[in-house]
C-alpha cells in the first residue's frame, strides 16, 4: 500500500495461510508515518472477519509502544474451524495518511483426511486456490472446481487447457499408501470431445505407467481401468517391458493428469471435468 502499508502478520507472513487452531494473534506494522501512530484517533487500527468465523464486526487492535506493533487477539471459536475461507481485513485510519487496508483469505481448520485408495475426491478444498496450492502444474492450464458438472458430492475437477503455444500440459500432486489390494483405478469423467490425448500417469515403484482414456464424444460416465492395462510411459523405453507389480503399488509417489495435443484432434483449445480419481 504505497510507502506506508498496514501489514497483518499471521503466520506465515503475507501468506494465505490455513488457520488449524484459535485463538489466533493478529500482529499489524504501520510503516512511513511521522507521528505516533494512534495520533488524532481513538481506535485508528482495527480488524474485521467476514464469511467462517466472522460475522464482520470490526474489533480494535491496540497499539504496543515497546515493540511498536498493533496487536489483537481473534477468537475464531472451535466450531468454526471447519474447512472454510474467511477474509481477514486489517484497516488503518491515521491522521494525516489516507485510509489503508490489507486482505487476506485464510482457510479455517484441517482439511479433511481422504479414504485409502483417494487421489482425490475433490470435496475437501475451500476453494479454487486451496486446490491449486496441492497441484504442482505442467505447461500452462487452469484447474478449478465444478459445481456442474460432477460426478459424485458437491464438487469436480474442471481442467481448461490451449494448445497455442504447447502440445502438452497437465497436473500432478504427491501420493503415498498401499494399493496392492487394489486391482483398479477408476475415475468420473466428462470429456470434451475432442479426441485430444488424456493421460493418467501413476508413479508407483519409482516407474510413470500410464493409461489413456478415451476423450471421444462428450457423454459424462465412470471409467475403469485395471492396473494391468497400465503401461510404461513411451519415452522410458527401458522399462517397456515392465508391468504394475503388487511391489509397485505398495511404492507410490506420484499422481499425474495429462492432456495432449492429438494429431487430427478437433481445436486446440477446451475443457474437460474429472472426479473421484481413486483405487478399488
């Protein structure tokens, strides 16, 4: 905020962080005024939450002359640490300074634990940028979340790709666990019909397999695939032989989604939505 912002510190610092426990201390530093802050006011810094665990009310931060920063105490409460986001609004109102002010979005508690065998169901993050902070991505692309269509719950993955200035791009995120008493991958798709290469790569035992479901037509549906249709990657050619061992799945690493760009496939910009990416 120009030469003199009001900055709240929560922990990490200028972060969208996810608050798992409360009270929480809100911690402000008004930079670049000449006189003492407070001068002229008798509640010049003040806070509000709105949305989770804020009703909007604004509360004063009160001004600590020994380490020269604003402090207050947000009493979120327990029942409202529940996996939803919350704007944090720090406000600064000093004499001789036009009025400034900070937001941050901050998710409320845990995230919930997915079941043995879940990639990802996609109903557990707040919102679009929770899901973009577990998904490392791969060219360019946006992932969002669905309300419709889906194929199960409140919510699915919506991928949007181009093809303008790349022949492929995708997502990934880190797994872990034991899927050797799995035989299956499934997942929810509605493609875009354009007959563009959709790629599940799964890192297991240190090899990417792959499988590649259809993205012909655009009827939505459940696709399974059994992990003995999974092959190596075309590109480790030293491992082309190999096939998905019960050793493999007990060594999981890596979960990687894929689009790409098919000779003869229809546009080269679309969208296509995935859900209930797991093993059974």
């Amino acid at each position: 905020m120009g030469g003199h912002p009001a900055d709240h510190r929560l922990h990490p610092h200028r972060r969208r962080p996810r608050l798992r426990r409360h009270p929480v201390r809100i911690i402000a530093a008004v930079h670049g005024t000449k006189r003492l802050p407070g001068a002229g006011s008798s509640n010049p810094v003040s806070y509000t939450a709105t949305g989770g665990g804020g009703d909007g009310t604004r509360h004063r931060l009160r001004y600590d002359r020994a380490t020269g920063y604003w402090t207050a105490e947000w009493n979120i409460g327990e029942e409202n640490l529940d996996n939803t986001v919350t704007e944090l609004r720090v406000r600064a109102v000093l004499a001789g300074h036009p009025p400034l002010e900070e937001t941050s979005r901050l998710v409320l508690g845990e995230k919930p634990p997915l079941a043995p065998g879940v990639v990802d169901d996609f109903e557990g993050h707040a919102d679009d940028l929770a899901l973009r902070s577990e998904y490392s991505p791969y060219g360019t692309n946006t992932i969002s979340l669905s309300r419709d269509p889906k194929g199960s719950g409140e919510y699915a993955l919506r991928f949007d790709y181009d093809f303008a200035h790349q022949t492929d791009t995708g997502v990934g995120k880190r797994i872990e666990g034991d899927w050797s008493s799995y035989d299956t991958f499934s997942l929810w798709l509605e493609p875009d019909g354009s007959n563009q290469k959709l790629v599940l790569q799964l890192v297991a035992g240190g090899v990417a397999y792959e499988a590649y479901p259809s993205m012909t037509g655009t009827e939505a549906g459940v696709v399974d695939i059994p992990f003995a249709d999974f092959r190596p990657a075309p590109w480790d050619t030293g491992n082309a032989d190999r096939r998905i061992t019960l050793e493999d799945l007990r060594n999981l690493s890596q979960f990687n989604l894929f689009i790409n760009q098919a000779e003869g496939a229809a546009g080269t910009a679309g969208s296509f939505f995935v859900d209930d990416l797991r093993a059974h």
